[in-house]
C-alpha cells in the first residue's frame, strides 16, 4: 500500500484502517482508510508494512522530514518493547500533558483509552525546563541514539517531626555560623538541628539556615535576631540563600528534617521522621534547590539520578518562586 503526506500526516486509503489501525493499533480512522503520524507512517515504511510515501521509501522519506528522526528512534524502541504507542496529536488523545506519545498499557491499544506513559522527547543537547518535567517520562536520546528513560513526578514531600521548645535556646552568631553553648538537649536529639562541637561538648553548631528558621519561631534567641542571621547568609551566598531558606523552612512545616547535602553534590538531604538522633536511619531524598525558571541539561540530569541511585536515595528538584515552591522528583526508568 502507498500513502500520501498531506502536511504533519500521511493518508492511506482503501482497506488501510483494519490493517494498520484494527490490527495494530497505527494512527487514527478515517473511514475505510487511515490518518497516520509521520513518525508512524516512518516506523510501518521501517518495517515493510508500508510501500512508499508519494513514491519515497523510507530513506528518503525520513530525510524529507528530517525533524521527526529523534523521535522515530524513540517510537521504534517503545514498539519493539511491545506497546501500543499514540503520538499525542490533539484529537487523538486526552490529557497529553506536554508529551510527545501516550503509550498504552501491554496489552491496550488506543482504542481502550488507557495510558501507561506519557513520554517526552528530548535530544541529549536540549534544555529542558525543569517546571515543564513532573507528569512525564522523558525519553533522552543521545549522540549514539541510544535512549535512556527518565521517571518524573511531583511529590508529597512530608515527614512526621514537629519539635516544639519550651525555652529559647540562647544563641552567637560568628561568621558564617551560630554557636548555642548550652542548648536545650532535644534541639539536636529530636530536632535533629545543628551538629554537636564534640560527643563530651554540648555545644551546638547551627548553620546560617538553621539558625534563622530557628529565630523566626522565636526558638532561638541572639542578638539581632532572625534579620541579623538571614542578612550574614544574603552576605556569604547572595539571593541563593533566600531560596535555600525558603525551601529549608517549608520542609521543617511539613515535619521533614532537611540536612546538608554537600557531601552528596545537593543542597540538603532529608529524614522523614525523626525521633531521636541515637536512632537515627538513613536519609531518602537528595534536594537540589533551583529557580522557578531553570533549565536543566539530560546529561546533568543524568548525573543527579545516578548520583542519588548511587546512595539510596532519590533526587527532587524545589523550584522556587519567592514563597511559592514546586517539587519535581526524577528517577531511571525501564518501560
């Protein structure tokens, strides 16, 4: 059978919609004929199932739509793994959400209205912005058309701590961090704030972070308050500190203890519940905090998922908009 392109799709005529729509689920009807995707059109002329395109094969068709061979490569492989892919025209699917195919469950077709995934193409030199990621899997093909599949989803991030202080621990603030000389024991033991000078010294070391969440709720007290601290981390680390804080702060209201994630590459690592720190597990997620607007490379990416895979853990993403802050969680996927 031949097709014919007619703009974004391609036409087939007489008998085309029991052998390519009925049976396997290719494009959409169109009376006894059938309405394809170029993308579909490319991966039936691949296997043999199509003649030719307005006389092309598949060669010279895929080089006269040279905008559809990234995502060919990735319906060919989604095929091959034995789904029922629909590129997500409008029309031909509901609630594409951004994505590029809707992939049906083993078993369902696009007639059953089901999905399993709804799958983003994204070339390896693209920028996708970080926002934009949260209901999709992102399918990365790189310079090799390799494709590596990456899980998004937006989170409840929510824990179970809730300390509350019956005095105000008594507070120095020096350089870049505040001392408490002889705070309350369950600041550090069930607050999990702070890190002890020594295991003899009771002494607590609060970061900048800490401290002025812990000013604000008036559990901390120092000279100059919670302005003088947040004013010494605007100092050392310029607006990046407001949005530290801001996310640091809404993880302490929802009962998750946000710790330093230098040591993994992110900004914080969290514990859900703690109850004391003798007992203490360990952490589930890596957060990197960004602005609203970031951008974020697939190899980078790449990088964060396999960082947190790495340790156990995994990564989210805490886009920041003043107070208003967006969590976005990506994994490794294997459809």
């Amino acid at each position: 059978m031949e097709g014919h392109q007619r703009g974004d799709v391609v036409e087939v005529g007489a008998n085309a919609r029991e052998r390519y729509y009925d049976s396997s689920g290719y494009g959409r009807p169109d009376g006894d004929g059938v309405v394809l995707s170029v993308v579909e059109a490319a991966h039936l002329l691949y296997r043999g199932d199509l003649d030719a395109v307005d006389g092309h094969g598949f060669g010279a068709f895929l080089a006269d739509n040279a905008d559809s061979v990234v995502p060919f490569l990735v319906y060919r492989d989604l095929r091959d793994r034995g789904f029922y892919v629909s590129p997500a025209r409008d029309g031909w699917v509901d609630d594409a959400d951004g994505a590029d195919f809707v992939v049906h469950p083993r078993g369902d077709g696009p007639w059953d209205g089901t999905v399993e995934y709804r799958v983003r193409v994204v070339d390896e030199r693209a920028d996708p912005a970080v926002a934009g990621l949260g209901d999709v899997v992102v399918a990365v093909v790189d310079e090799e058309s390799e494709i590596t599949y990456l899980e998004t989803d937006r989170p409840d991030v929510s824990g179970s701590n809730d300390l509350s202080l019956e005095e105000p621990a008594e507070g120095v603030l020096l350089d870049d961090r505040v001392l408490c000389f002889d705070p309350p024991a369950a600041l550090y033991e069930r607050g999990f704030y702070g890190q002890r000078m020594g295991r003899e010294d009771a002494t607590l070391q609060l970061s900048l972070l800490e401290a002025t969440h812990l000013a604000e709720r008036d559990d901390l007290s120092l000279d100059g308050g919670a302005e003088a601290v947040r004013e010494r981390g605007r100092a050392v680390e310029g607006e990046r500190f407001d949005r530290r804080l801001a996310v640091y702060r809404r993880l302490r209201e929802r009962g998750v203890v946000p710790k330093t994630g230098f040591k993994f590459g992110a900004d914080f690592r969290t514990y859900a519940d703690v109850e004391h720190v003798d007992e203490l597990g360990h952490s589930e997620l890596l957060v990197r905090v960004l602005p609203a607007g970031a951008v974020r490379s697939p190899r980078d990416l790449a990088l964060d998922v396999r960082l947190a895979h790495g340790v156990r853990k995994r990564m989210v993403f805490a886009l920041v908009d003043g107070e208003d802050i967006e969590w976005v969680t990506v994994g490794r996927l294997t459809p």
